[in-house]
C-alpha cells in the first residue's frame, strides 16, 4: 500500500505542477479575480479548499512538533494547495520505515 502511495501521490504532484503552471501561463489569477470572485462556484470552491486545507494543517500539526514547521506548511498549503498537500505526503510517505504502513503513516509524530 505504501508504495502505490508514493505513485499516487507522486502523480498527482507531478499533475497538479503541470496544470497550475501551464495555466498560470496561459492565463493571469489576479488580473481576473474580480470576473472569477463574481462566481458563486468559485466561491465555493475556495470556500472548499480552505476547509480542507485546515483539516490537512490540524493533522500536520499532531504531526510535526516544531512550531515553525507547522507555520511554515501552513503558508505552502495556503499559497499551493495540492501541490504542498502532495508534497507533505511524499515526504511522510518516504520517511517511513520498512514494514511501516498506514498506522504509522498517519499516527507516529516526527520527531
């Protein structure tokens, strides 16, 4: 299982760089928030994304121990979403020990 993660969450990495930046390039956020911020499903959606960012950063947060840390991947979620998400994941994933799995992927605290 551990391993179909790191491929998982590998792939959606590599895709969520891939779509954010050829989109960033083919179209400005900020000189269209006023039109998107009309929108009552982009609303939503960001409404979505910051709760599930802060149900990511409360686990984060039993995770890590170093406040700076938890500061730290508090702004890359934030400012990146998916792509930071992936990334914490990635990093927890391959810190894992052989014959670790889920358990301790989701429970033990870095020290």
């Amino acid at each position: 299982m551990v391993n179909f993660l790191k491929v998982l969450f590998s792939l959606l990495f590599l895709w969520m760089c891939y779509t954010v930046i050829s989109t960033s390039m083919a179209s400005n956020l900020f000189s269209q928030w006023d039109f998107l911020g009309g929108i009552p499903w982009m609303r939503a959606t960001l409404w979505d994304f910051y709760a599930n960012v802060t149900v990511i950063f409360v686990w984060l947060c039993y995770k890590e121990n170093k406040l700076y840390l938890k500061i730290i991947w508090l702004i890359l979620l934030v400012t990146l979403g998916s792509i930071a998400s992936c990334a914490y994941m990635l990093i927890q994933l391959f810190k894992l020990k052989p014959g670790e799995g889920l358990k301790e992927l989701f429970s033990k605290q870095n020290g």
